[in-house]
C-alpha cells in the first residue's frame, strides 16, 4: 500500500511540474516528458504489473489534459511501461546508468509511435526533421533527467526496509 501512495503521490506531482513547465525552459520547443520518466522507472524497479498499471494511469491522465488524442498516450505509455517492467530483472538497481539509457531509447519508441499513430500528426510533419529538432534533444533531456530522479527514486526505497509493503 506504502508503494501504491508513493508512486501515484509521483505521479501527481510529476503531472502538475509537466504542465507547468514552459515548452522553452530548456531547449527552444522541447520539454521532459516526466510522467515517460516516471513510468519507466516504476516498471524497471517493480516490475511488469505496476509498470503497466501506473503507465495505463499516466496515459489516462495525460489524455484527459491533452483531449482528443488521448487514446494514444494511453496506448504509447502502457506499451512502454510493459516493456520497462520486462526488463526489470534484467539489471541491478544500484546502477543509474541503465535506467537513463533505457530512458533515452523509450522516448525515442514513444514519439515516434504518437507521430505514427495519429493521422493528423503522421501526414503533416516531416519526421527527419521531428527527430532532429525534437525528439532526439526531448529523449537527451529525459535521459538526463532520469538519471537523477533514478537515483533519488532508488536511494529512497534502498533505505526503506519494508520495500515490498
């Protein structure tokens, strides 16, 4: 239950700074996806189940405050918190490094998958310039970005004896 109020608390939280963050904060026209971030965190270090579970909610919650293409975000986002928590015993969770990678390659997947499966998006936007001009600087800045919430994400609960309650 403990893990459950933490992890939707996140969530929360990384939801209200995503909208109120101004899209030219730190590159012009790029912004962290920090609820991708988070979702992909939460699959890495508990595992298939919460990481759909908590990426079937943020693709909820994203939809609703993006409106009509929000059936995608819900698709995009279940489908990489899956695939994060399928890796989750493939690595240790001391190690920030990987998190940041898988980070990287996840934002990549995911734009590129809103891009293709929205029809106004697919026919209106060249995509080699998409990647260069904002899906390769938005999937550096998450990798970044994960690095440290990973580590903190990850110190928090190291210090926690009662990990699995």
């Amino acid at each position: 239950m403990k893990k459950f109020l933490v992890n939707i608390s996140l969530l929360l939280v990384f939801l209200v700074f995503q909208l109120i963050i101004p899209p030219d904060f730190i590159f012009t026209g790029v912004k962290p996806d920090l609820l991708l971030i988070l979702i992909v965190i939460i699959g890495l270090y508990w595992g298939i189940y919460d990481g759909v579970g908590f990426a079937f909610l943020a693709g909820i919650i994203q939809g609703v405050f993006l409106g009509n293409s929000g059936i995608i975000y819900v698709a995009v986002k279940t489908l990489s918190g899956g695939l994060a928590g399928f890796m989750e015993k493939y690595y240790f969770k001391e190690k920030p490094v990987f998190p940041s990678l898988l980070v990287f390659a996840f934002t990549f997947l995911h734009e590129t998958l809103v891009i293709l499966l929205s029809e106004t998006m697919l026919f209106n936007i060249n995509y080699f310039r998409a990647l260069r001009v904002m899906i390769l600087p938005e999937a550096l800045l998450n990798a970044v970005i994960a690095f440290f919430i990973y580590y903190l994400y990850n110190r928090y609960w190291q210090g926690r004896r009662d990990i699995y309650g």
